[in-house]
C-alpha cells in the first residue's frame, strides 16, 4: 500500500466542499483509517479538525466504511479511485480488511471505469488505467474534481492542472500549488422532469434523487413499463463485438452494473434470475460471429467459451451445441424493474403523474413548457424517455432513430421445458419457467409501430427456435396454440448505440451547415465549434433489444453529466452517446448532410 501522510501533517483543518455532490479521486489506495476519516468529514460536513481517531471507532463511521453511512444528512459523494493493473485489483480484493475488499472482490478485470453503490447517495467507481495513472488522470474533466488524494512524493504536471479553485490536493506540501480552473460552479438542485416511465425514464429518475435533485416524472400511460419495457421475462447479456469498440466499451461495464442494479431493488416485488446467459450459433455465419467474439479475450465473469458437452450440462436440456457463456447473466421482468425503481426513488422524493399525455413542449425564457390537455407545466430541464414516441415532437422528429416492432411468445412450461436452466440466445432467444410459462421471441420489424397480436409472428418466433436447436425432444413441447403473446416497440439507432445527452438544435445545425458549407473549410469549422443543442433538453432513447444491459448504466452517467459529476463511462464512449454523433462524424469530415 502507498505511504500516506499523517492525517495531523497533511490535511488542513477545513476543506472547501461544493454544496451539492462531492468528487473525491484516490490515485493511491487510502489506508483504512484515511478512508473512514475522509467519508466522516466529507459525508457530514464536519470540519477536519472535529474529526478524531476516536470518531473513528463508533458504530456509525466504522459500519459506513463498509456498507453505508448512516447519519442524518448525507452529502452525496463519488468516489473514484484509480488502480495501476489487475495485481493492484487483485492485492485490494485479498486485503479481508480494507473497506473497499468486498467491492475490489466484485469488481471485473476490465479496463475502465465500473460504478458501485455504497448506498442511495454514496457511489464507487474503480479504474483499472489503460496505461499509467497520470495518463488516465489527464482524461477527468478538470472542473470536475473536488479532491484529489495523493501519496507523498513528486506530483505529475497531470496532477497539478488537475486542480482548481475550490479543490484541494490532500498529500502535496508544496506551497505553489496552482490554481489553473475557475472556481466549480455552486450546485443547484434542478428541478427536472422526465418524460416516460419506462427502463430508462425510470433509472434515471433513481439516479437524478440520489444526487439531490428535484424530479417529477410523467408518463402517458396508466403504470410504469407499460411500452417496450413491459415484457415479462426480458434477457440481460452484453452486446459484445470482436473489435475493442464504442459497443463493447459500453456493454461489458453496464451489463455488470445492470447485475448489481437488479440486485439492489431485490427487495421489492421483482422477478429475477441470474442463471446465465447461453448464447450459439444457429446458422454458419452465426457460429462465426460467436467464434470471432471468442477470439478475444473475456473476463471469465463476462463471457467464456463452452462446448457442446458443458452447454448441455448448464441448460438442462440438451441443445449438443458449444457457445459462448454469459454466467451473470440471466433475465428480469422489465415491468416489475420499472415499478421497482420507480417505488425506490419515490422514496427520495420522486413526484409521479401518469394519464399525461404531452401534445408539444416549447422552450421557455427558463425552461420548458410541456403542453397538455390538462394545461401547460414547466420545468427547467427536461429529460425525454418516451421511447418510439420521442420522435412525435418537432424538435426530435429528425432524430436519427428507427422503431421495430417485437412481438414476444408466451409458451406454457410443460413436457421438458421446465429442465431448463439458463437463458437460450440463438435466432431468437427462450427464457426459463416463470409462473408457469417461458418467453419466447422476438420479432423485429422495421418501421412498424402496431402492437397488435400477429400469429404470423408467434409462428416465426417458433420456427426460431426449432432452427436454433433442430429436433431436440424440449422443442417439441413448445405450444404457442393459446395465442398469447405482448408486442412493444424498440427504437435503434444506425450504429446500434443509445442515445444519451443533450437533444440537437437541428435547425441551428442546418443554418451554421448553409452558413460555412462543407469540404476543408466546413471541417475545420466544425472540429472547432460544438455543436448547436436546445438548452435544457435531453434525450435518452435508443436503447434498442439491449436496454435492460444498458439502461441503468447509461442513466448513472446522463445523472452524472447533469449534476456536476463524472461519468463512469470513459469520454469516448460518451461521445458515442452523444445525439449529435450522426451529424457531427459528417460536418467533422467535411462531409454533405444528406
């Protein structure tokens, strides 16, 4: 472990805090007593020199070192901490008695960032650097930072531009310390509403209360999940591709965070299983995608090979087919995930209006103007989360979305079905027994927003499987005669990536586009200017078949972006996020709109 200084050598008396959520970056691992020390004073505003040893060893500060803080008004606080390589992971996840142990143990040997929660306004987020510390250090967002903890010795040029006004750099004894940032600005609760009540209006409604927000949620339905996110049975895998992409950069993270999401709602009424995930090839080309992912490397919790012989064993059932092994995967009931999540946050604070249904919005002197029948409702900052419907209002109909229609099968559990042990991904996917029946699915048509039953769907969701996994005795049990099934619509993006952040200004986009034309000079323009967006209006759509894998992640990290603090995700995949992207890769090249 790094040498720290003393707490009475290095520390000062007082540390100048933001009023609303508080950045803390470990470059080196705190010693125990550091790390209890640091959450008292941080979490309850005490000032340094109240802070005792003895403090230390009551049952409130002790017990919060390795599960939640408990006193009566938490600052809600994110931690980062920086880790050189797998060793460092690993030496922290043997070390039974540090405080960060459990999380160390839990945590993947991925690169980047992975988020876990001490409690509803505590988060964690470990690094495992890609090349040094100080490089990764140069990626945060300056501004961002409100301490930066240090061992004692020499401190990179990294460290020292990290700084600004109102942050302090805890280890560093040089007088000259610069202060090269202008002051954080203060933190204002916002009072932010959110369109829609589905995965994503939900998590992010969860997320925003942790932070110390106001929110208010709308939603034109009578209940939570009632759209695309209202199947019973939904997979939870990553999207993985051979190459180190935007897609697998944002997959691996929030596919294991979508586990410990899951999880942390279990005491609420919420079907889950975390059996796995088996996915095979059901045609050639398949079978060579799946060889390609296993071509790379995976951490042995986020995907492995297995063969024939080892699938059989996992599914129950034999499918004499090897694969690829997703073993934190599993299924979750997305309806009951949208309630649960919703029930949690209600709990902090959250206002909820259902039967809404909004006909325009219109940007404000301050804010945002919802407009319904029932009279106009304004709001500073406004989050739409309104699925295939996001593109019904002027200013996101040109949003480079598509809506697919899935319908999914209800299969009754009989005959052999009920062997199975794990989730079946092949053309199509097949969930184990739930009440008395298993999901089956799903189509995918494009363009299509009807959510009427289609018997010809329920026959080619059959027909899938029977492809997938060609006369095994299990498939013969499926019986789809009763005609049950749920259609919803998912919106996808070209490049199969969600889109997160702040909503276009398209016409601004067109305008400067006529304005300075395109070729060099309108690259250069562009590689220099952001582009136009409508202040206090954000997007958060797209989530495609994946959104269970990587909703709650990606609303971890918009919550992050509105409130101060940083995302887990690194810059590169936020930029993937980004609603502008499509426009912005052409403009930066020099390209023509279409």
């Amino acid at each position: 472990m790094p040498e720290f200084f003393a707490i009475d050598m290095a520390l000062p008396s007082s540390l100048p805090l933001p009023e609303g959520p508080c950045v803390v970056l470990f470059e080196a691992l705190p010693e125990p007593p550091l790390w209890q020390w640091l959450l008292a004073a941080v979490r309850t505003n005490t000032p340094f020199a109240d802070i005792h040893t003895a403090t230390l060893q009551n049952d409130s500060i002790s017990a919060a070192s390795s599960t939640s803080i408990q006193h009566t008004a938490k600052k809600p606080l994110q931690i980062i901490m920086l880790l050189k390589d797998e060793a460092e992971l690993n030496a922290l996840a043997m070390d039974a008695g540090h405080p960060l142990s459990s999380f160390a143990m839990a945590a993947s040997h991925i690169k980047g960032g992975q988020r876990f929660h001490l409690d509803d306004s505590c988060w964690l987020d470990f690094y495992l650097c890609e090349q040094n510390k100080a490089a990764t250090l140069a990626t945060f967002d300056k501004a961002s930072v409100d301490v930066l903890i240090r061992p004692s010795g020499p401190f990179e040029q990294t460290a020292l531009n990290l700084m600004h006004q109102g942050s302090i750099l805890i280890g560093d004894t040089r007088q000259d310390m610069p202060i090269e940032r202008p002051i954080k600005p203060p933190f204002k609760p916002k009072d932010i509403s959110i369109v829609g009540a589905g995965v994503a209006g939900a998590s992010l409604a969860l997320s925003l209360l942790c932070r110390g927000h106001k929110v208010r949620l709308y939603c034109a339905e009578a209940a939570p999940g009632m759209g695309a996110s209202g199947n019973r049975q939904g997979a939870i895998y990553p999207l993985l591709t051979p190459e180190d992409d935007a897609l697998t950069r944002l997959f691996v993270p929030a596919f294991l965070y979508a586990k410990r999401f899951v999880e942390s709602l279990a005491h609420h009424p919420l079907p889950f299983d975390f059996c796995g995930v088996l996915q095979t090839g059901h045609d050639e080309r398949a079978a060579e995608r799946i060889e390609k992912l296993l071509g790379r490397t995976w951490p042995k919790e986020v995907a492995r090979r297995v063969d024939a012989q080892e699938a059989n064993h996992i599914a129950g059932v034999a499918i004499d087919k090897g694969g690829i092994y997703y073993p934190h995967g599993g299924w979750v009931s997305p309806a009951k995930l949208c309630e649960a999540a919703i029930a949690e946050a209600k709990v902090l604070g959250l206002e909820c209006h259902f039967d809404v249904n909004i006909s325009t919005i219109e940007q404000t002197c301050d804010g945002w103007r919802l407009c319904t029948p029932a009279g106009d409702i304004d709001t500073k900052v406004l989050v739409l989360a309104t699925g295939h419907r996001i593109t019904e209002l002027a200013q996101t109909q040109v949003l480079q979305l598509a809506p697919f229609r899935g319908q999914v099968s209800h299969v009754p559990t009989q005959g052999k079905l009920g062997l199975l042990k794990t989730v079946l991904c092949a053309h199509g996917y097949f969930t184990p027994t739930d009440g008395g029946s298993h999901c089956m699915g799903a189509s995918y048509v494009r363009s299509d927003t009807s959510v009427e039953y289609r018997e010809q769907e329920q026959q080619e969701n059959l027909h899938k499987m029977q492809e997938s996994y060609p006369g095994k005795d299990w498939v013969k049990d499926l019986d789809i005669s009763g005609q049950s099934a749920r259609a919803g619509i998912r919106m996808v993006s070209r490049d199969h990536l969600p889109m997160a952040g702040a909503a276009p200004d398209v016409a601004e986009i067109q305008a400067q586009y006529q304005a300075v034309g395109h070729g060099p000079k309108g690259a250069q323009y562009w590689q220099s200017h952001a582009a136009p967006v409508h202040p206090g209006l954000y997007i958060f759509s797209g989530l495609g078949s994946r959104g269970l894998s990587s909703g709650p992640l990606i609303a971890e990290c918009l919550a992050d972006s509105l409130s101060g603090t940083v995302p887990v995700l690194e810059r590169a995949v936020m930029d993937a996020l980004n609603p502008n992207r499509m426009w912005l890769r052409k403009l930066k090249k020099g390209k023509a709109l279409d």
